[in-house]
C-alpha cells in the first residue's frame, strides 16, 4: 500500500511520472497540499519535472494556488 503523504509528492519532487499516474488513477486531489501547503505541481516544478508538470497541469491543477509562504 502507497503512503499517500510521502509517497506523491516524493514522485513529483523526483519526476517518478508512472507513480503519479498510478496515484491520478485512483483519483487522487491533483490540488492536495503537503503540510507547508505545497502542491504536487510545485514540486514537480521546482525540480524541472515538465513531464510531472505537464501531467499535473493537464489534469487541471491550479497554478494559482499559494503555500504557506505565499508561494505559487
């Protein structure tokens, strides 16, 4: 079984597209946010994943949504 906190956005920071897949199979929120109100979409960007980025933004995650910093 799949850690979902650690487990997704683990995929995106390292740009591990099959999991990110798997985990938007089973209908995952493309919008969750980790505790510091990071999305999957900013890990995937932070760290150059276009192919997670691309997924991500495909499947209608918000690029406007802020952390706790206020970050996008």
């Amino acid at each position: 079984m799949l850690n979902f906190d650690a487990d997704i956005f683990d995929a995106a920071e390292v740009g591990d597209i099959e999991t990110v897949e798997r985990f938007w199979s089973e209908s995952i929120d493309v919008d969750y946010q980790d505790l510091a109100g990071r999305t999957l979409l900013m890990y995937a960007a932070s760290n150059g994943h276009i192919d997670v980025f691309n997924f991500l933004f495909k499947h209608n995650a918000d690029a406007s949504l802020k952390d706790k910093m206020g970050e996008t």
